[in-house]
C-alpha cells in the first residue's frame, strides 16, 4: 500500500457486463479532489508515497485506486483477453462508476501514468463537465515500435527473471495484472490504437510530462498532444525514464504545484 496508508476500502463498480470490486484509498483533506490513474502494472500501493507527497504541496486530498485486474481489484477472469478499446471502457464506464458509488459531483483533477495518462485524456475529452484539469505522465496517444519492444522484453523478464515476484508484492493475482497488459499490448491489431482524434476536445487545463529517456515511448507522444491541444502545458525531463514520479518527484511536485495554483 501507499507508505503510511491505511487498509484500502472496496467499491463496485461497473465493468461491461459485470459487477467488479475496486479497491481504493483516501489520502489527505484538502480543498479539491486529484484522481491518480496508475501504469499498466501497477496499483494503488504501487504509487508509494507519491500521491501523500503531491496532495501535502497542493493542500488537496486524493482518491488513490486499482484499476480492474490490478492490486486487490477484482482479477482479469483466466479466460479473457481485453479488447483494442480497454482503456477507452476504462475511461468511459470504469471511472465514472466509481465517481459516481463514492458520491464525487465535483469536478475532479486527475494525474495519470502511463496507461493511466492515456485513460485521463480519454475522459478529459469524454467528460469535460466532471474534469477540473488533469496531469499525465508518460501517456500513449499512439503505439510505436519503441513501446511495443519495450514491452516485449518485459514479457521476457516477466517468464525468466524475479520480475514476478517483485510484482505479485503488489497484486492479489500477478498473472491477471501482467497478462491482461502483456497480451493485449503485443495483440497485433493493437498497433492501429490511437486516440489522436478524440483528445482534440480537451479543454480543461492540461500537463503533460515525459522523461527524455523513456524507455516505453518518444517525445512525439506529448508533443502529439500540445499539436491537438494547443493549451497544454508540456514538461521535457532530463535524466528521467518512464516513471516520473518515481525518477523525478521533486521535479513533478513542483510543476504540479505551478501549474494547478
């Protein structure tokens, strides 16, 4: 879990056709809501103590959750493959539920990683009414070969080295959270997913931030969004991969505070 977090809460949500238990964590009482959006494997704890450190610069409180599949979420059932538009129906029908089962009418900020970035454009674009702004981290609006050779040699890891169990610290059913991300990244006719088109439509305040050294995806992918969003903000890092928080918190924490005061 986050460091110094409590026991996560539960909520069901709707997930296709399926009821789905999500897990989830309030952190902080301040003014304003930030929704975090995790990465393709991570999780509520997998954030650390990121969001506590954000929401204490901001003076705001944070709903921390695991996506489905992931962390103490109700798993990927064995037999399931998601679809090219899993994360659309992640920010379509996921997000909104869960807003909705805990009683959020405001409007909410939201910080995305990865995966997770891509999911806040989409319902940015989808829901501008329930978007307050929203920061992404190292989002996909396209698939490159770079990030689909990345992810090939995570698979790789995943079936000979320890990456398992360092993962399974974080998930109830490791296997769910890394095969439903594995398979549907490296589904050939993923390749054609973009969601150039639909982020056009964004008009809340935006940030969009990638490290110079990600390993998952080039520049193109946050200079693609300040082409189709000409007021998105966007911050180049040096020195930083695929995870900002992580390899530039202090960094991140103080673009945030800009940006969002």
């Amino acid at each position: 879990m986050t460091e110094g977090a409590a026991e996560p809460h539960f909520a069901v949500v709707s997930w296709g056709k399926r009821p789905v238990r999500i897990e989830y964590e309030w952190i902080g009482d301040g003014k304003g809501t930030i929704v975090f959006l995790h990465e393709g494997l991570g999780s509520r704890a997998m954030w650390r103590d990121f969001p506590a450190r954000l929401l204490a610069a901001l003076g705001m409180r944070g709903l921390v959750y695991s996506r489905p599949g992931y962390g103490k979420s109700t798993p990927r059932a064995p037999e399931e493959r998601w679809d090219t538009d899993f994360m659309h129906r992640q920010a379509h029908e996921v997000l909104p539920s869960l807003l909705d089962a805990l009683n959020l009418k405001e409007p909410v900020w939201l910080y995305g990683h990865s995966d997770g970035g891509s999911i806040a454009l989409l319902f940015a674009a989808r829901h501008p009414e329930r978007t307050a702004g929203l920061i992404v981290a190292a989002p996909h609006i396209f698939v490159e070969d770079l990030s689909v050779t990345s992810i090939e040699k995570t698979r790789l890891a995943y079936l000979e080295t320890d990456l398992r169990g360092k993962l399974a610290r974080y998930h109830d059913d490791v296997d769910s959270a890394f095969w439903g991300w594995n398979d549907i990244w490296l589904h050939p006719p993923f390749r054609d997913w973009s969601i150039e088109s639909e982020i056009g439509s964004i008009h809340a305040p935006l940030l969009a931030v990638q490290g110079v050294d990600d390993e998952y995806g080039t520049m193109e992918q946050i200079r693609g969004i300040g082409r189709r969003v000409p007021h998105a903000k966007l911050l180049e890092l040096a020195a930083c991969g695929h995870s900002p928080h992580r390899d530039q918190p202090d960094a991140v924490i103080r673009a945030a505070v800009d940006f969002v005061r």
